[in-house]
C-alpha cells in the first residue's frame, strides 16, 4: 500500500527513465550572453534616466527663478523703481554689502527659493543662494539699465543666473538658466537654455 502511494505521488512521469526526468541547466556561456545583454540594455538607459531626472530638476529650478523675478519685481515696486544693491556672498571674502538672500527674504516668502535642486557643490549652503546676482546692475533704475558704460536693453542682460553649470546632463546650449529683466521690470521673464555668457 505504501509503495503503491509513494508511486502515485512520484514527481517523474511514469514510463520515463531517470536521466531525462533531470532539467536542463543553462550553461555558463548563455549566461554570460545574457549578462552582456542586460548590461548594454542598462548602459544605454542610464544616460536617458539621468537626462530626464535632470529635466525636471532643471524644471523646479526654472521655477525658483520665476519666483525670485517676482521677488525683484516687488522690490523695485517697493524701492522707486530701483534694482537691489546688494553682491554674492561667494565673490569675496570681505563683502560689505548684503546678500540676496538677506535683501530679498521678505519678497521671497522662504529663502529656499534661492537653492536650485541641481546645486550638488551645495553652493546655496555655503553662500546662501544657487543664483548669481548681477551686481554690475547695483541700485539702476530698472527701466534704463547700463553695463560697463553700455546700455542694454532689458531683454539683453540678465539679472540672475545659475552659479555654475548645474544642468550639464541637459546638454552643452541649455547648462545655465538665466534671469532677464524683459521690456519692463514689471514682467521679468526666465529664459531656459541661453548660450549668452554671463557678466
């Protein structure tokens, strides 16, 4: 009776030989093969991954720029229609004026506007903002704005812009975002991408 179960409840069909109820391994070639496959797959999505992480980052800093425009905007609505003093805590060690994210901190609501999510230097930590003020603008009237004895229009000069080439994975024409001020200060305007090179 038991012998009678054991054989019903056998895991190889009944009639096969031992030898072929074994199962067929892959050998070490077809796996190495796959191995190559999977990682060629894996090294031709990273870079794609990588770009698209970056896009949105590039996004949220995007954004933060809008914000410290409208920022400025206020400010200069506030100030009789003139720009900040103020320079980057990071140009010099002995700065005695305020940085932007002391002159701005009451327009911006949360001075973490000023951090881009790309800034892996940690730049906003160690000087309070991922965005470089142009201080060649220090104190001008925002309608009439003048470089190194040139005028320029509003859409020519930025205001503000990334510290560094944050967004490298973006491509070599869109590393820096840029601050304009545009027409009038009243309608500052992020431009993504520009090639100009800052001040």
């Amino acid at each position: 009776m038991k012998a009678a179960r054991a054989r019903r409840f056998s895991f190889r069909p009944a009639g096969y030989p031992r030898a072929v109820a074994l199962t067929r391994a892959f050998t070490l070639t077809e796996l190495l093969v796959v191995i190559g496959v999977i990682a060629i797959l894996a090294a031709l999505l990273l870079p794609l991954l990588g770009r698209a992480q970056e896009s949105g980052r590039a996004a949220v800093c995007l954004s933060n720029l809008r914000q410290v425009g409208i920022s400025l905007q206020l400010y200069v609505q506030d100030n009789r229609n003139h720009l900040p003093t103020m320079r980057d805590r990071s140009l010099t060690m002995t700065n005695s004026l305020p940085s932007p994210d002391i002159v701005l901190s009451n327009y911006l609501g949360n001075v973490r506007i000023l951090k881009c999510p790309s800034d892996k230097q940690n730049l906003f930590e160690t000087t309070g903002s991922s965005y470089a003020w142009n201080s060649l603008l220090n104190g001008q009237d925002a309608e009439h704005l003048s470089a190194l004895g040139m005028k320029f229009d509003p859409h020519q000069i930025p205001l503000m812009f990334d510290k560094d080439k944050f967004h490298k994975a973006r491509g070599p024409n869109k590393e820096v975002n840029y601050l304009y001020a545009d027409g009038h200060i009243k309608n500052l305007l992020a431009i993504e991408g520009t090639i100009q090179k800052s001040p």
